[in-house]
C-alpha cells in the first residue's frame, strides 16, 4: 500500500509559478513511474507529466517548455514545477506512481491539490 501526500497548489495569476510536490511512503521497493495528472470541471483526467525511475520524462504537448517534472528516488517524492501558466492549466491536479513486480501493477493516487490561474 502506497500513501501519496501532495502539496503546493494555490492561486496564480496568469503568467505566473507554481510548484506541486509529492511524498510517496507505505511498503516501497521501487516506484517505476512517477507522475501528474489533472482533471478540470467537466473534462476528462489527462496525463500532464511523468518520470520513470531512470529519468526519461513525458510531457504532454500542452505543458512542453512551462512545465518541468522531477524526482528524488530516494526520498520517493516528485516535483512539477509549473511556468507561465495559463488559465487553461486550472485544474485539481493528482499525483500519481506505478509499481509493477512480477504479475501485479499498482497505481496509486494523491487525494489532488487545486490549482486556480487567474486571467
């Protein structure tokens, strides 16, 4: 079992900063794949970033160049620093890690931090 504790979302005004932090603990081996979705009223969830346990990052086309993810493995916590927002990035914003060991994956998932940018 995997317990995530996000912090760090807020009000922002357009063109500003954030930065979203996440703190993984529970029974750990290794955390494949860390990462950050978000959910805005009416839409669907969508992947925003993520990072594998090696350093290869993803980033969807709508953040590439503003946002930027990054993680600790040994202290199993993930960051994504947010630039130049815009209002189309207010969103509740979840954290997210994938564990996979022989036959079983895992997800698990924040309980999700508003983010409000303001135009």
């Amino acid at each position: 079992q995997v317990q995530l504790v996000e912090s760090g979302g807020g009000l922002v005004q357009a063109g500003g900063s954030l930065r979203l932090s996440c703190a993984a603990s529970g029974t750990i081996f290794v955390i494949n794949k860390m990462g950050w979705y978000r959910q805005a009223p009416g839409e669907q969830r969508e992947l925003v970033a993520d990072i594998t346990s090696g350093g290869d990052t993803y980033y969807a086309d709508s953040v590439k160049g503003r946002f930027t993810i990054s993680r600790d493995n040994a202290k199993n916590t993930v960051a994504l620093q947010m630039n130049s927002l815009k209002a189309e990035d207010t969103a509740v914003y979840y954290c997210n890690t994938i564990i996979i060991t022989p036959g079983r994956r895992m997800s698990s998932w924040g309980q999700g931090t508003q983010v409000t940018v303001s135009s």
